[in-house]
C-alpha cells in the first residue's frame, strides 16, 4: 500500500520530487567522486613510489665528483639502506626542438633545468603509465608528462638535439613519470635516453649533473643526513631535496582538487537537508488533517510515519544510485591530472569499495535525518491536527501591526520586507541555500585566485619582483656574481635591485646536535614575505626561520637561536617564521652579514621602470651572462610553476560555480513552488482586494530579493572568515607541508560579480516561477 | 439614476458545462442585490463574472458603461482596487497582519488618499462596525463576527461604488448574521450599491431586489424595494420573499 502512495505523491509532486532527486543525486555524487579522487590520488603516489622508488634525500652537484669518498661516508653512515649517484647531462631549452603534429618548435621558453639521463637498474626508476619501467632503444625517447602538458607533444614526434656541434634525432617512445621530478614547482626535469644513446653523448654535450640519492630505513632521517652530509664536505653545489618536499610538490595539486570536491560535498549534502526537511515540513502541513484523522482512528505513529519515510527512501536510493553512476561516469574528467601525473590502472578495488561505502553512508544519513523530522508526528496531538488548527507549528502568538504607521513605504515593499523581517524563519531555506552557494564557489574561487596572484610566490618563500637572477655554485660563482654586478649597476632600465648572499652556518638543536642552517643574507633579506607568525628579521642579531627549519629546530617567533660561524657563537633572536617550498624547504633570512663566509650561492631580484621590458631584458641579460647564471622573469617562472595547479584547479572551479548557481536557482524554484502552494489563499485574497499579479510578482521578487541579499552578505562574511580556516584545516589534515595558505580575495569577484550573478539568476527563476500564478483561479482557491 | 452596471448577453463555461446562458441584467446606483439559486445554479460563478474577478466566456458587462469584461490584469486589478469591494463566505484576512493592518492595506495601495486620512477612514469604519477595540489584534484571536466585519471594513476602505458578497453571512450563526446584514444595509443606505450572493432568504430579504438563477439563466426577478428595518416591515419582506422563492422552487 505504502508503494502505491509513494508512486501517487511522485505523480503529484513532479517538480519538487525531482528537485529532491537532484540534490541527493548530486550530494552524493560530490561525495562519492571526492573519495573516489582522494583514493585514487593517494593510490597512484604509492603505486608510483612503490615501484619507482625515489630517494628520501637527493644531493645536486655540478662539478668534480670524488665518488669513493662519497661511497666511505654514506657506508659509514647508520640508517641508511642503499644509495646511488647517476648522471644527468644537463642541456638547454634551445638545444631541443620538436618536430611533429604542431609543427616545428624548440624549448627555449622552458625555465626548467632539462635533464638527459639513462633508465636506473632498480631505484628511482622512470615509468610509464601503467607503472611499468621504461626501457628505451636506440634512437628514441622517453619525455616526461609534464613536458608533454607544457607543449602537447604527442608519441612519434621527433626531438631534435642540437648544441656544443653535436646533432642526434630520436623518436618519442613514451610519456615517462618522474616520481621525483614530477611537479612543475620542481626546478628540473628528466629526459630519458637509451643508455647507448646516453654513453655516446655524454662528454660531448651539455655538462655533467650529479643526483646523489640516499635510502634511509626512516624517511625522518633525512634532514639529520643532509648536516652530516654537508659537514662532511661532500659534493653539495647544487639543491638538496628531502622527501617530505618531493612529495608535497607532487601532489599539491590534486589533494588541494580532493578538498575542493569534498567541502562542495559537504556543503550540498547540508543542502539536501534543508530540501527534505522544507519538503517533508511541507508535506506533513499540507496533509494534517489527514494525519490527525490517521492518529484519531488509532494508527500507530510508526505507520503514519513509514508512508512518509518510504517516499524519501526511496527518493535517497534512487538519488544515490544516480549519483554513484553519475560519479563513475565522471571519475574519469576528475582523476584525469592524477592518472597523467601519476599512472595507475583505473579506478581500484579499493576506491570502488570506499566509494560505495561514501554512497551508502550518505543515504543512510538521509534516512536519518528523514526519521529525525517524521518524529514530529508522534508529537503533534488529534486536538492540534484537527481541532486548534496548531499544527506543527509552535504558535507563538504576537503579529507584528505596524504596517498602518508606514508613511511613505511603497505597499508592495512594505509587504515583502515585513514578511522577510518577522517571518525569516519560513524564508530560512532560501537564506541558507544562497549563504552556501555563496561559500560553495567563492572558496574555491580564492583558492583558484590564490594559486593565480602573484603574491602567492611570497607565502611559498620567494619575493616577487620583476626579475630573479641566480648564480649557481661552482667555480664560476664570484666571476658570476661580479659580471651580474657590473651589468646592474650600468642598465638605466632598472629601477631598482637587491642582492642575496647564501651562505651556510650550524646551530645547536636538540640533544646538542649540530645542524646546518642555509641563510640567505642581503639588506632586503626576508622582506617580501609573508610570515605564518612574526614578522622579517629587521636588526642585524634577528633571523626568520622557514617553516620547515623552525618545525625541525622546535622553535618560534621570539626564540633565541645560537648560530656558530668563523669559529664564534652568535646570538639571533628569531623575528619570524615563514613557509618555504624553494631550496628544498629549509631556508633561513637575515640581514646580518656573516662577513667572512663563503657565498654557496648569490641572487638578486631585480624591479625594472617599466614592466613591460621584463621578458625582453630577462633574455637580453640571459645571453650576455651565458651559463652558470639563470635569469627568470617572475611571471613566467610563476606561470610554469603554479599554472599547473591553477589549470586542474581551474576546470574544478568552474564546474563548481555552475553547480553552485544551478542549486540557488533549482532551490528557489522549489522553494517557491511549495510557498506559492501555501500561500495560494493569500494570493487570491490580495487578487480580490485590488492587487494585480505585477504587484503580487514585485512582492515575491522583493522576499526573494532581501533574503538573497542577507544570504550572500552572510556568505561573504564567512567566506572571509570560515574559508581560510577551512583551507587551512584542510591543509593540515593533509599533512601536505603546507602550514597555512592565506586566501589572496578577488573583491570584483567575491563582491561584485558573484553577488550580482548570484541575484540576477535568482530574481531571473523567481520572475518565471512567478508566472504560473496567472493561471490561478481566484474563485476556484477561495471555494476551496 | 445613473447604471452602474449593465450586464449583456453573459455567458460562462468551464470546459464543456455552459454554467450561464445569455445574462441580461442593470444594476442602478444604490441599489442592494441579492442572488439566489439552488447550489450550481451559477450564483456565484455570475458574481465573479460581473465584478472582473473572472472573464466571462462571451458579453459584456458594462461598468458605468466601460466593458470591463475583456481588461488586462493590471487595469481590472485598478477598478477591484479603487471602485469595488468584496467580501466572502469567510473573511480571509492575510494572517500576518493585525486588524488594522488587514484593513489600511488596500487604501495604501490604491493612493488615492493621504495615509493619514486612510488611517482615520479605517478608525470610523471600526468604531462604526463595532470592531476598534480589537483593531491591533491578532487575527488569529479574535471572533468569527468580529473578522467578518473587519473584511466589510477592508472591503470599504476605498469607499467602492459596489460591494460585492459571496454568501458573506455563510459561515455565521443568526445573531451575528444579524449583525453583519445590518453593517451592510447600513453601508447601502449610505449609498454604496451591494451585490449579494446568498441561500439565506432572511438575508436576501434585506436587499432591495431579488434575481432567481436557475440552470445559469435568470429565472425570475422580485423587487422589494428599500429596506427600511423596522421590525414590522421586516417580516412582510420576508414573507412575500418566501412565497415567491417557493414558487421558483427554492
């Protein structure tokens, strides 16, 4: 019996049921594709590293290589389990042209350290798709994905070598993951050679880079050994990169996607319910009567209760089968970046079975929060259903007169706003529908913003400035560092510069361990970034600290540090923390001197007059500098290292700001078909007394409107407030590295565009919805 | 004495059931109506027709001569708002407001008087119908009666040229039917046209003429002119009203 009530109320109610299916059908999609997506991500990371194995610490060294000392050392050394060296032959951008599909073109715009290398025997290998080693032959090969993503070349192109009077022509064989090497943050990427094809070039093009790898049986160990290894004078001109780092860099992207999906997901399951409970509420009113006769002729409240239940058990299976089907369908557009990125054989056992389980949990949550409301029957008495007229509501009594005191008020907004001002509750569906639209996209949209600004170089660890100049170490650098010199002081297109000094000293931790601390002085040493706590060191006895370093170190803001150098200790006070992802993470600033040290390495950013000489005076100085020196325009460096996750983040973003306007508009049509159904006498009423539909439409519009307004200004205010705390929950959670991200605002977004599209769209649906009162009879509503 | 309506070869269906066949009748100023008929003898389907709450299928009805019959929404919503008054079986107050409230709204609306002088319009017409010391309840707390009058008041805020009423004693017990007949009559000897529906011959007798409905055509017509009150009168009204309604078949 109850089946065919289920199947008469669908009939009945088309449009709401169906708005109803759509929530939940979405909700539980959402949910189901961010496990789906957060299962996948962590199973293809340790799918690749499982199999590629990078190294939980890598030393890059150009230069001579003393290969026995390093072999005494690292044997000598407790915890480590294996270690390796291999080769990298380091080439340029311009040295590599393409010649395919898309025509003929070089990688000279490529700021990426590019990288030719041999397949390894057993660790840190390179891989194919299918987490499968790569074996190349002669004459081809292996190009890694990010690489392929850059410039879109396509298997069976060829790439042309060309440099140092060597020509050599291969065929694209594979897309290779890099495990290590995959991100576009990374500074580097590897080419993969057969190793005749690499033994025959090496020698003759490009110069010679060492990858120091180090296994250690505790990944922790790293940061202990890099101390060692640096005080033991070993090969070390070049970054050093720990594990945590590689892993951070790599999957940035795709868990920032993880959390995004999951707090849409959230927030539309909070969504379902405030739909079912308006339904359900609505329902329960407009059938009291019935309901009090039910309970007069002594059915049971489980019963009376079941009919009901059953309509939106039904509804929740139906809408998370949907939803399930609908989530595999797009699992595959959602885990696109982390099947390129990382490999993997589809979707796994393991994220089919979680992700029923997400599907089953939220149905089962539905249900529930069903019951919760149902039990409303059992309170409400024969006497409230049929005698009183109570209802379910709790009559408190006491409208609010006043109306008759108004002045001047147009009567159709004196109406509306009236209505919003003492009946809010009966409008808190809409309220809470368009506050979370409002946070459901513009959350996301910050975090895109963020990923996007400039400034977000500069919660990463590095200044922004227009032009950043490096000189590498080795033995070049104080000719380096002086041609740099001369060639600022003379360029009247500058505007101004600052240069850095990083040098190395050791500071006392914990258990009167020494460790090495790299320190980046200049006068205008930590200046431009921005702190997690504290503030950039200003005296010349203050220090700011990365995050990374200061974690390890167990300081903070405020702490004394003890620095030892040229044989002395020198007392730091430690100014501020800060975040890093450059230079490996452990970083220091300070504007101390450090005379008498030797420089590791030397930079300077550079601010230009004019802006838009940047890209031209980076090339310009670039080949009067020649090698050894790396001059990168700020943008460009900042577009090749966030774009990517700025990209995937993107097409994210915008799918969610199309749900997030497809809900307040669906809501508001729901919304308003069930109030239009309840207020049809009072419709008719103003109809009778004088008020046309144009009139009756403008006080809707108006209701519709003044809640809207109170909606997206609460939801702007907790996006301001909540939305970095979310994200930083989240990044915490993920224990990703990343301490804190503050969420750089768009204003024209968040509080022009959003609002305005938000409303229009709004206004929009309420203006059609509000046509159908045309065809209400006022007769046929007040005989009823 | 100037028609206020005029109403020519009305007719009304719903779907494929003609419910009024070819209505002829005038209305003068000041005059009080009443219509009477079996159930589904078209009454109130005509009451509706001929105040432009509904479209008439084909005719006219002519509102002191301008057919009001083929008006767009807002143009007829104009002449309901400022020239017409009407009151129901039920008084249909909206909830949200207190009796004030209920009663100034449409005065507001139409503009034509300062809101000062609305307020003031709306205190006499409660004092007059015996409701101001209930004028800032709840309409939820008070009798029956008493909102009934409220929606005559409402109804007569603009001062309309006709009050239009559907079975408007229908849900009252006699002595507040009494009371609320005595409201109307009072406002119709003030000048007010009033068109009645009702079943009630001790109601239909106040009016001034009567119109018989029977299968959507006016059957028969009585008039009984003015209603003077006195109990005397009163009760030969209601006689001769009865007999004539027997001979309909009422």
């Amino acid at each position: 019996m109850n089946w065919s009530i289920v199947r008469n109320d669908f009939l009945r109610n088309k449009v709401i049921n169906l708005a109803l299916l759509l929530f939940m059908m979405f909700s539980a999609s959402l949910t189901i594709l961010s496990v789906l997506m957060a299962v996948q991500t962590f199973t293809s990371i340790s799918g690749l590293y499982k199999m590629a194995q990078p190294p939980h610490f890598v030393q890059m060294h150009k230069g001579e290589i003393n290969q026995k000392k390093i072999d005494e050392f690292m044997s000598n050394y407790e915890d480590i389990t294996c270690w390796q060296t291999d080769t990298m032959l380091d080439v340029y951008g311009e040295n590599l042209t393409v010649v395919g599909k898309k025509g003929r073109y070089n990688l000279s715009d490529c700021r990426l350290d590019i990288g030719l290398v041999k397949q390894n025997k057993t660790k840190d290998l390179l891989l194919n798709s299918k987490h499968e080693k790569v074996t190349i032959n002669e004459g081809e090969i292996g190009i890694p994905v990010l690489l392929k993503e850059m410039y879109g070349m396509k298997i069976g192109d060829h790439v042309i070598l060309n440099g140092d009077g060597v020509t050599k022509e291969f065929v694209i064989k594979e897309y290779i993951l890099d495990s290590m090497m995959n991100s576009p943050m990374v500074s580097s990427t590897r080419l993969l050679l057969s190793d005749k094809d690499f033994d025959k070039l090496q020698g003759k093009i490009g110069e010679n880079e060492y990858l120091i790898k180090v296994y250690f049986s505790n990944t922790k160990e790293a940061t202990e050994f890099q101390t060692a290894y640096e005080n033991a004078g070993l090969p070390q001109n070049g970054q050093a990169v720990t594990y945590p780092i590689i892993f951070l860099l790599s999957a940035l992207t795709d868990i920032t996607t993880v959390f995004v999906l999951l707090q849409v997901s959230v927030l539309l399951i909070i969504v379902s319910f405030i739909c079912v409970r308006f339904t359900i509420m609505a329902a329960l009113e407009e059938e009291i009567l019935e309901i009090g006769i039910m309970k007069a002729i002594g059915l049971p409240f489980a019963d009376i209760r079941d009919i009901y239940l059953y309509k939106y058990r039904a509804l929740a299976m139906a809408g998370v089968t949907a939803g399930y089907i609908l989530a595999l369908l797009l699992s595959g557009v959602v885990t696109k970046h982390t099947s390129a990125a990382f490999g993997g054989m589809g979707i796994s056992t393991l994220a089919v079975l979680l992700s029923l389980v997400a599907g089953c949990l939220v149905f089962l949550l539905i249900n529930y929060y069903c019951k919760a409301i149902l039990k409303k029957i059992k309170k409400v008495t024969v006497v409230d259903a049929l005698v009183t007229g109570k209802g379910f509501g709790k009559d408190k009594g006491g409208i609010k007169d006043g109306l008759y005191k108004s002045k001047r008020f147009s009567v159709n907004w004196l109406v509306g706003i009236r209505e919003v001002f003492y009946k809010f509750k009966s409008w808190i569906m809409i309220f809470a529908v368009v506050l979370i639209a409002v946070m459901m996209i513009m959350v996301p949209v910050n975090l895109l913003n963020t990923f996007k600004a400039p400034e977000f170089i500069t919660y990463m660890g590095s200044s922004l400035e227009d032009i950043l100049i490096e000189i590498e170490n080795g033995e070049n650098l104080e000719t380096g560092y002086a041609n740099v010199k001369q060639l600022l002081q003379k360029d009247a297109a500058i505007e101004n510069y600052y240069e850095y000094r990083s040098i190395r000293v050791k500071t006392i931790y914990a258990e009167n361990k020494l460790m090495n601390l790299n320190i980046d002085c200049g006068i205008n040493a930590g200046n431009e970034l921005q702190y997690l706590t504290g503030k950039a060191p200003e005296g010349k006895n203050e220090l700011a600290l990365s995050y990374l370093y200061a974690n390890e170190i167990g300081k903070r803001a405020g702490n004394k540090i003890e620095l030892l150098f040229n044989n002395t200790k020198k007392e730091f006070v430690i100014s501020g923390i800060y975040q890093d992802v450059t230079s490996g993470g452990y970083t220091a600033k300070s504007k101390y001197d450090f005379s008498g040290l030797v420089a590791d390495k030397y930079s300077f950013s550079v601010n230009l007059k004019d802006n838009s000489e940047v890209g031209k005076k980076a090339e310009e100085w670039s080949k009067s500098l020649g090698a050894g020196v790396s001059v990168d325009p700020m943008k460009e460096f900042i577009n090749q290292t966030l774009g990517g996750v700025a990209k995937q983040l993107g097409t994210i973003v915008f799918a969610i700001v199309i749900i997030g306007v497809a809900l307040a508009m669906l809501i508001t049509i729901l919304f308003l078909k069930l109030r239009l159904a309840k207020d049809l006498s009072e419709i008719a009423v103003l109809k009778a007394v004088g008020f046309s539909e144009h009139d009756i439409n403008k006080q809707y519009m108006i209701k519709i409107g003044y809640v809207s307004i109170i909606g997206i200004l609460a939801g702007i205010i907790l996006t301001d407030f909540l939305g970095v705390k979310i994200v930083n929950a989240a990044l915490s959670i993920t224990e990703l590295g990343v301490k804190k991200i503050h969420l750089i605002v768009s204003p024209v977004m968040e509080y022009i565009i959003c609002p305005l599209l938000l409303m229009v769209l709004i206004l929009l649906v309420t203006r059609i919805v509000m046509r159908t009162i045309k065809k209400y009879n006022i007769i046929s509503i007040i005989k009823e | 004495m100037k028609k206020i309506l005029d109403v020519k070869n009305l007719c009304k269906s719903f779907e494929d059931t003609q419910v009024l066949n070819n209505i002829y009748f005038k209305v003068d100023e000041g005059e009080f109506i009443a219509i009477m008929g079996r159930s589904g003898s078209g009454k109130s389907t005509l009451l509706y027709s001929i105040s432009g709450m509904d479209r008439p299928t084909s005719g006219n009805v002519l509102y002191f001569g301008k057919d009001i019959s083929k008006l767009d929404d807002k143009k007829m919503s104009e002449i309901r708002l400022k020239h017409m008054g009407f009151i129901f079986q039920h008084s249909y107050l909206l909830k949200n407001l207190s009796i004030r409230d209920n009663i100034v709204l449409p005065g507001f609306k139409a503009g034509t008087l300062s809101r000062e002088q609305v307020n003031q319009n709306a205190n006499a017409l409660m004092i007059k119908t015996g409701i101001d010391s209930v004028a800032d309840h709840d309409i939820k707390k008070v009798s029956v009666g008493q909102l009934q009058r409220a929606a005559i008041c409402r109804a007569l805020i603009n001062k309309p040229d006709v009050l239009f009423g559907d079975e408007p004693t229908g849900a009252l017990n006699s002595s507040t039917t009494r009371e609320v007949m005595d409201v109307i009559n009072t406002v119709n000897a003030e000048g007010t046209t009033v068109i009645i529906v009702t079943h009630d011959a001790k109601v239909a007798a106040r009016a001034s003429r009567v119109i018989y409905l029977m299968d959507g055509n006016i059957h028969d017509e009585l008039t009984l002119g003015k209603y003077e009150g006195a109990e005397k009168t009163k009760s030969s009204r209601e006689k001769r009203l009865s007999e004539w309604l027997e001979k309909q078949g009422f």
